[in-house]
C-alpha cells in the first residue's frame, strides 16, 4: 500500500474511532478489551499518537512514558494527538529516516503504516463497546493488516520480545525441529507460519515442500481474518481445515506478542 492510502485509511478509521467512542460515552466497558472502560481506549489511542510524534522528533525512545495528560477530557487529548501524529505524517517522506521498534525498517513509513493499522483495530473496539455494528476494515488495509501481525508481531515479535513469547511456555503444540506449519490465506495471499517452542518464522506463501507438515489451514475474507488474528471476533469468522488445535494454537501465540 502507497502512504497515502494509508493516511486516506487513517483518517476514516480515526473519524469512526471518534463517533463511536462518543456515542458510547467514557464509562463504557470495551468488550475486547477486558477490563477497559472507553476512557481507556481513547487515553491509550492518545498516548500512541502522541508517543509516536515524540520519537520521530526526538528520534528516540521518550523516557518515563507516559506524561500526565489527566488535566484534558480523554477526547479533546485523542483530538489533539490525532492532529499531531497526522501533522508529523504528512511532513514526512515516507522513506525519511525515523527511529522504530522493527529494526529492518528504520523510517517514517513504519509509523504511517503501524498507525493505520493500530487505528483501525481501535476503531472496531470502539464500535464494539458503542453496541453498535462494526464496520468492516477496506479490503486492502486488512490484507496489510494479516501481513503486519503475522510478520512483525508474531514473526519479529517472537525473536525481540521472548519474555512475552515465553510466556506460552508449556503450552507448544510445534516442536523444535519446526516442521509443523499453519497456513493462513486471505484476499488472494497466503502466509506460512512456522512455530517452535523458541520463536515462530512466517513466509509468503503455501508450503510446497512438505504438505503433510501443514496441520491446519485457515481461510477468511480479509476482514474476519484480520479481526480473529487480533482477537476482536469468534471462530465463527474464519474456517479451518485440518486440525482445529493448531487454529488454537496460532491464536494463543499471537496472544503472547500483541497484548
């Protein structure tokens, strides 16, 4: 995806974000989000925004984190934060350097494409907690989405963040010779995800090498796939051949790297 189709998916994904927070008022629980009142999704949201403007001024990482923002209404200071994480966006080529947590990619782009997809996730919550129906991510943006939190959460995340990764120890299904794999397919792409007690490596594609080693294959539309990879929709959005354990297994591993 080009940046600006990201900033375009940005700024829907904010303004529905905004509506439905709202409409659900701050006291509101968020279903997706045990133990999360609405407040807490847009401070969080907020924060996000705002921590992301300060490492690409500062290019680095701001210490201690976060500021004290309790003196502004939690959506005046979304509102705010939005203004200026879209103001750094757009000042920027995507192709600028910029500090970030993914180390083969050290530019602005990472953000512009990390903030897409981190606001559309949102935005779904917030929906979810306004009771109200959840509209379904554009196509594209989802696809990049499965893409993202296969190989940047789950793939990357498993090497750079081992204590979370650790954190399903004793419950692998895959073993250390990682010959099992997981297949996932959506929007006309596929990922081959191969999982060990130590770290998960996922690729483009099907495996053709061994396809007795695939234990489950799961297919969706862009949308529902991307929704169950994250957690924000039941099984029931996606199906699955081969042994539904596996589909499990995928969902507890990404559980270990994204919350």
């Amino acid at each position: 995806m080009e940046a600006s189709r990201y900033l375009e998916c940005l700024g829907t994904d904010y303004a529905a974000l905004y509506a439905a927070a709202s409409a659900a008022g701050l006291a509101a629980p968020v279903p997706s989000c045990p133990g999360w009142t609405v407040a807490d999704l847009v401070t969080h949201t907020g924060e996000v925004y705002l921590h992301k403007v300060a490492v690409m001024r500062t290019m680095r990482w701001p210490d201690p984190w976060p500021p004290d923002y309790s003196a502004e209404r939690p959506l005046a200071m979304l509102a705010r934060a939005y203004g200026e994480l879209t103001a750094e966006l757009t000042s920027r080529d995507p192709g600028e350097p910029s500090l970030t947590w993914h180390e083969p990619d050290q530019t602005a782009g990472f953000w512009i494409r990390r903030m897409a997809q981190e606001t559309v996730i949102h935005r779904m919550d917030a929906q979810l907690a306004a009771g109200i129906t959840v509209s379904p991510a554009a196509d594209d943006l989802a696809a990049d989405g499965v893409d993202e939190v296969l190989k940047l959460f789950l793939g990357y995340g498993s090497v750079a963040w081992p204590g979370e990764y650790a954190a399903i120890a004793g419950a692998h299904l895959a073993g250390e010779d990682r010959k099992d794999a997981i297949m996932v397919a959506a929007g006309g792409r596929s990922w081959t995800v191969r999982p060990s007690p130590r770290d998960v490596a996922v690729a483009d594609g099907e495996d053709r090498a061994d396809p007795a080693a695939v234990r489950a294959t799961i297919t969706g539309e862009p949308d529902p796939m991307l929704r169950w990879l994250w957690g924000r929709t039941g099984d029931e959005a996606i199906q699955v051949t081969g042994d539904p354990e596996w589909a499990d297994y995928l969902r507890r591993l990404l559980a270990a790297v994204t919350q």
